[in-house]
C-alpha cells in the first residue's frame, strides 16, 4: 500500500518545526562578559500545527487530493541567568504580581539572610557593613 499524500505533508511540516525548535531555543547558548559574568537567556517557546486533506472523488484513475498543513512558532524571552563569582541570580523580564512567584524569587535572599545569622553567631561578631557617608 502506498504512502498517503497527506503523511509526506505531516512529515515534511514536523521536520521543519524540528529544525526550528530545539533545547537552545529555551536555553539560550551563554554569553560571557568581560567581567567573567555569563548571562544565559530562557525563553518560553509555544507552537502550534494544523493539517487537513481532502480525497476528491474524480471519473480518472488518478485520486485527485487536496491538503494544506501549516506551524506557527512563537519565542518569548522570559528571563536571565546570571552567573557572577559564584553566584547565580534570576532577573525576570516581566514583574509578575503573584504571590508564588514571588515567594520562589524570594527564596535565594531569606537562605543568604539565615547563612549570615549562622556566620554572625559562629563568630560572636556582625559581619562588617560598608557605611555611606554623605
């Protein structure tokens, strides 16, 4: 039995979205500043797919079909990371107002808050502040 036309046309069409997306296109490839910082970009990426065909009935010996398949890809750049001596912070693109984002983007402050009580008590003194002066 041979291939139906509209299996070459969802073949070729996936392909193509492979081609398109892959783990680079979330995970964006490091950059490296000068500095030594690296910054790797995260981005969401969504898409959709859509094919349809027809047998049209027809007096030749020939099947005459009718089909049409299409994609649709869409990158949006979420966030930052970036990596400075060792540490690792996350800047968001967008300032989302919910109370369990901003719960997990609190998390890396309170556990560098509670490591420096640890380090304040372990050494009987405070840590030493920079004063401003104006």
């Amino acid at each position: 039995m041979s291939e139906h036309p509209i299996q070459g046309m969802m073949s070729t069409t996936m392909q193509k979205i492979r081609e398109m997306v892959d783990v680079n296109t979330i995970v964006g490839e490091p950059i490296t500043s000068p500095d030594g910082t690296i910054i790797i970009p995260v981005s969401k990426v969504s898409f959709g797919f859509a094919s349809g065909g027809s047998d049209i009935p027809s007096k030749q010996p020939k099947d005459i079909f009718g089909g049409a398949s299409g994609a649709g890809v869409s990158i949006q750049p979420l966030a930052f990371l970036v990596v400075y001596q060792g540490n690792v912070k996350l800047l968001q693109m967008t300032n989302d107002e919910n109370t369990a984002n901003n719960v997990v983007n609190m998390v890396p402050e309170v556990i560098d808050k509670i490591s420096e009580l640890f380090k304040k008590e372990k050494t009987g003194k405070p840590e030493k502040q920079e004063t401003v002066e104006e």
